[in-house]
C-alpha cells in the first residue's frame, strides 16, 4: 500500500514539474540559447547511435524476413515490410531506448550533480528559476529533436534494407523503392513520429525529475541515473502498445 502511495505522489509531482516547465516555456524572457545547445546534445550529437541502429536493424528485417519465408515469396514485397515495421513501430522505439538511454542519463547526472553540490540551491539563492534554466531547455529540445532522429532513423533503416534486397536478395532498387513508396502512407509515418513525441516527453520529464531529487551525494546521482534509464524504457514500451491501439483507432 505504502508503494501505492509513493508511486501516487510522484506522479503527482511529475505532473507538477510538467506544467511548471511548459509555463517556464511561454513565459519570457526565452532561453533560446539553451535550448540550441540542448538541441545540439540532445540531436546532433546522438545522430550516430541512432542512424546506427536503425540502418542495422532494417539490414537484420530485410534478411530475416525474407530468409525464413522464401516459400511465400516475402523477398518481393520486402519493402513494404521493412518501411511499414520500422516507420510505424522499431523506427520510434529502437530510437526511443538507445537515444533515450544516453540524453536521459546525461541530464539526470547533470542536474543531480548541481542538486547535491548545491549549484541549484544557488540558482534560487539568484532569483533564478531552476525549472527555467535547466528543465525548459531539455524538454524542448528532446520533443523536437527525438523525432527528427526518428524520421532520419526510418530513411537509413529504409535504405539499409534496401541494400540487403540488393546484394543478398538479387532485387532491383527500382523495384524495392517502388514497393516502399507504393504501400507506405501518411498515416504510417505520422503515426510513428507521434509516438516519438510522447516518448520524447517521457525520457525528459522523468530525467529531470530525478536529477531535481537527487540525494546523498555521488552513490544517490548513481541512483538516479539507473532509476532513470529503467523507468523511461519501461514507459517507452508500456505507453507503446496504448499509442499502436490509439493510431490504429484514429487511422
């Protein structure tokens, strides 16, 4: 019962710290250079892992697929099959969990680091709004920039597939681009770039959530570094199956 409670309360205060940020979001005076170099921590320098594991993870799509269906003929509408799994679901999630488990971290152990050095007790200390400071920015720039990785993560899984079609599956490039543009819609690419919103929400207010409630020093920034990683890859994949339930009801 007690872990009830406990699990009540946070929720409580992440719904609190989520509407004080989205204030601290419209309420000038803005932060616009925060929020590039956030965005330039946050996306530009996580394109690697990212365009890695999606170009791989369509390579690994197009040849198991294929490979352990031959009788069906899967090999000829393997682009459909590589598009409409990564756009729609791997794309948004793969991206999620490996780009969420290194920004997620890293700002965790950033304002945990501040918390028990007292950097932010000095901020207030200021007249400066921790929220403002360091919890805007990430948000922002985490709901912008995980779905740009995302859409960049789909087109490079896409075209990993598609060299897998080639060299291992005597396909045509034609044939395969034709296949993926000819099945993919709208509604598949929007429906994985809106989950990569929520998912972005997720990875930042959780992190900074724990950063702001750190405790006991280096052991608790440990702490709070796992606690977010565990936490935010669990709302990833749980949230997951509701928001496949919701953008198939919608479409």
């Amino acid at each position: 019962m007690s872990k009830l409670k406990d699990a009540a309360a946070h929720t409580g205060e992440v719904a609190f710290l989520t509407a004080r940020a989205f204030r601290a979001l419209v309420t000038p005076p803005f932060e616009l250079g925060a929020w590039i170099r956030q965005m330039d921590q946050v996306g530009v320098r996580s394109l690697g892992v990212a365009a890695i594991t999606t170009v791989f993870t369509g390579m690994v799509l197009a040849l198991q697929t294929a490979l352990s269906l031959p009788a069906l003929g899967v090999k000829y509408y393997i682009g459909t099959v590589v598009a409409k799994s990564l756009v729609r679901e791997l794309g948004p999630v793969l991206t999620a969990l490996i780009v969420g488990g290194r920004i997620g971290s890293g700002m965790t152990a950033e304002i945990g680091t501040m918390k028990v050095t007292e950097q932010i007790d000095a901020l207030r200390a200021m007249a400066a709004d921790p929220i403002k400071k360091l919890v805007a920015p990430k948000l922002i720039a985490t709901v912008i920039m995980l779905p740009a990785l995302t859409l960049i993560g789909d087109a490079l899984g896409i075209l990993g597939g598609m060299l897998i079609a080639i060299t291992q599956l005597d396909l045509a490039p034609g044939f395969y681009l034709n296949d993926v543009f000819g099945k993919l819609t709208i509604a598949d690419v929007g429906s994985g770039v809106g989950k990569s919103f929520f998912f972005a929400y997720f990875i930042a207010i959780i992190a900074c959530y724990n950063g702001l409630n750190t405790e006991n020093g280096a052991d608790g920034v440990g702490r709070a570094t796992t606690n977010t990683v565990v936490v935010s890859a669990i709302l990833i994949l749980v949230s997951d199956y509701f928001l496949t339930k919701l953008f198939f009801l919608v479409a």
